[in-house]
C-alpha cells in the first residue's frame, strides 16, 4: 500500500512540476503582453489559460495531499517534507517543484508590477484628459487657435 501510495504521489509531483512550468511559460507570455502596445487582445487568452492551469494545480494539490494522507503523513508543505525525507527520488522531485513555483511566483510579481504601472499610466493619462485647460486660450474644436475674450 505504501509503495502504491509513493508512487502515486511521486506522479502527482511530477504532474504538478509540468504544470507549473507551463504557468509560468504562460506568465512570461503575459509580460511580453503587458509590454506591448496593443495588450488586450493577447491578454484574454492568458488569462483563459491561467485560469484553467490554476484550477488544475488546485486539483493536484489535493490530490497531493491526499496521497500524503494515505501515507499517514500531514498534509501540505510539511507532509511533503517528511515524505521527501524518506525517498531520495522524491526529495529530488519535490526539491525541482519548489524550484518552479518560486520562478512562478517572482515572474507573477514582475507582472503585477506591470499591471500596477500600466494602470497608473492609464489614470494619469485619464485626469489629463479629462482636467479643463490651464488657461482660456486654447485651440477649438476645429483644431484652430482661438483667444477667448
């Protein structure tokens, strides 16, 4: 029972590594977008995809500790720790998840950093837009230069 529940823990793992490669692919898509003039229409399907590589790691991480369950193990961060100390194969697993999550989690800052700049640059750009002119000299709606008085 054992041997069944480490392997199909250790699978899990390996499911979750893949999965989480591919989000932060996916983010470095993202960013490419956020650079680029014309975002939205790139942005949609990121987003799309994200959503459904998030719900799958959501899935995996249950299953993960599930399987750390059936092993007698606590669940989560600390159950794995303990499983990967007892199976060098794991730990190396495990070790490379943690690897990529991290890589994940700093290029999902860098993004929102991004969102963050680009969402004050639109505010600004709004208030200027919408601020009445500095002086009443100003050229109409005709494009000529007009002296108000």
């Amino acid at each position: 029972m054992k041997d069944a529940a480490k392997s199909d823990l250790y699978a899990t793992i390996v499911d979750e590594y893949a999965t989480v490669e591919a989000f932060a692919s996916l983010l470095a898509f993202e960013e490419k977008a956020l650079c680029s003039a014309n975002s939205l229409e790139q942005l949609s399907p990121i987003l799309d995809s994200k959503t459904e590589l998030t719900e799958k790691l959501a899935t995996l991480e249950k299953q993960r500790d599930q399987h750390l369950a059936a092993l007698g193990l606590p669940a989560g961060w600390i159950g794995m720790e303990a499983a990967a100390a007892d199976d060098a194969r794991l730990a190396q697993q495990w070790a490379l998840l943690q690897q990529s999550a991290d890589r994940a989690r700093r290029r999902n800052t860098t993004n929102g950093v991004l969102i963050r700049v680009r969402m004050d640059y639109n505010r600004r750009a709004l208030n200027a837009l919408s601020a009445p002119p500095a002086q009443q000299d100003f050229y109409g709606p005709d494009g000529r230069f007009s002296i108000a008085g």
